[in-house]
C-alpha cells in the first residue's frame, strides 16, 4: 500500500470515528454532544432511519443531524448492526443519469428484524440505492406498515418512496420523489407532484438531497402535531 493510500484511509476512518461520536447515539442512550440550550418541543421523540447497502450519505447525516439539533433522538436502523458504507450520488453534464461515488461511514444502532414501530414517534427513509434492497425485507415492510396504518410521521426522499408502495398501498395519496421513478410512483396508483416537498397526512416526501431544507422542516412540522 502506498503512504499517500495508506493517509486517505487514516484520514477516512478517523472521520467516520469523529462523526460516529458526535452524531450516532446507542439505542436508548443520551446524545453524545448537547447544542446550545433552547426551547426544543420535540425534545426526547425518537424517530428511526431507514436505511441500506449504499444510501444516500447526505441525506442521511443531514436527516440525523437535523433531528439531533432539535433534541430528537435518531436510531440508524438496517438490515444488520454494522459499519455501513453509503455513497455521494451527483449529476455531471457529460452523462445522462446520476453518478455515484463512495460516501462516508455510519454506525447502524439496531437490526431490522429487532425494531418495535411502537417504540418510535417518526420513520424517515433517505434515498440513494438502499431503498431497492430495502423493501425486498420482510421486516422493512412490516415497519413501514405500521406507521402507514397509525398515520404516524413518515418521510420518504429520493428513492426511499420505493419501500412505501411496496409495504402499502398509495393509490390516491399525493407523493412526490426522485424523477427517475416518476412513472413507478404513478404506476402504484399515487399522483406524482413535482416539488421538493408533498405532505400528505402524516406521510411527507421529497425529490431528493437539494430539497432538504424544505423537507426538514416539513417533516418536523409533522412530528410536532402527533403526540
């Protein structure tokens, strides 16, 4: 291995370690680092992560970070309790789709098959490739049942509506999602609104990682109203 290679994965893990220790709390555990004292009315809701092999890293430590700020408690939950590697999905003029190119780390904090629903306020579902594997787990499906029937805060970018139509159906409902998977997404019955953010009942989606700040604060907003 070259010293210059061996500098890179130094580097990265030391990242991943950083920000392992400031934003990933164990299951049940306090927050690591405290922001500076507010009024924060979501303070101690816990709300779940979804995610998989390869999802979208921004829009998952922005997701995190975000609930952190306002005293939510987030739990990283995938197939498996692990180191998992997400990716940098971006646009670059001389191709016709997205690229993707390997993103940083993140601590998941609980397996699918040992989620309780009940235990949690809200379920969010960043997009990127995770998705797709995502809803072929019978346990992914049975978590997004849930919060589909209570009519609980659920949140959907980019490719993470996927797992929705897969767990319930959405004919009716009102999404919104990465436009590559417009004609999925009206196929399934739902009308698809190209905006950055549709809010429909308890369910809130969104285009994808350049709308998170309007899809953050959506999202808050509904968790704020269940109690």
């Amino acid at each position: 291995m070259s010293e210059e290679k061996a500098k890179r994965i130094t580097r990265r893990r030391a990242m991943a370690a950083s920000v392992t220790a400031a934003g990933v709390v164990a299951v049940g555990g306090t927050q690591a680092m405290a922001a500076p004292r507010r009024k924060r009315p979501l303070e101690g809701k816990r709300v779940l992560v979804a995610i998989g092999e390869f999802s979208e890293g921004l829009e998952t430590y922005y997701i995190v970070y975000r609930l952190m700020e306002e005293g939510v408690v987030p739990v990283v939950a995938a197939a498996d309790v692990k180191s998992l590697q997400m990716v940098v999905h971006d646009f670059d003029p001389q191709y016709s789709n997205y690229t993707e190119k390997p993103g940083y780390m993140i601590q998941t904090q609980v397996a699918y098959r040992d989620v309780n629903p009940a235990d949690y306020d809200g379920l969010v579902i960043p997009g990127g490739r995770g998705p797709e594997e995502m809803r072929q787990n019978k346990d992914v499906l049975r978590i997004v049942g849930y919060f589909v029937d209570k009519n609980l805060p659920l949140g959907a970018m980019c490719h993470g509506p996927q797992v929705i139509y897969a767990a319930r159906p959405v004919k009716g409902r009102r999404m919104t999602a990465y436009s590559g998977i417009k004609v999925d997404v009206e196929l399934a019955g739902a009308k698809y609104i190209d905006q950055p953010t549709v809010v429909d009942g308890a369910m809130v989606t969104s285009r994808g990682w350049p709308d998170l700040p309007d899809f953050m604060p959506k999202f808050l907003a509904v968790l704020a109203r269940k109690r």
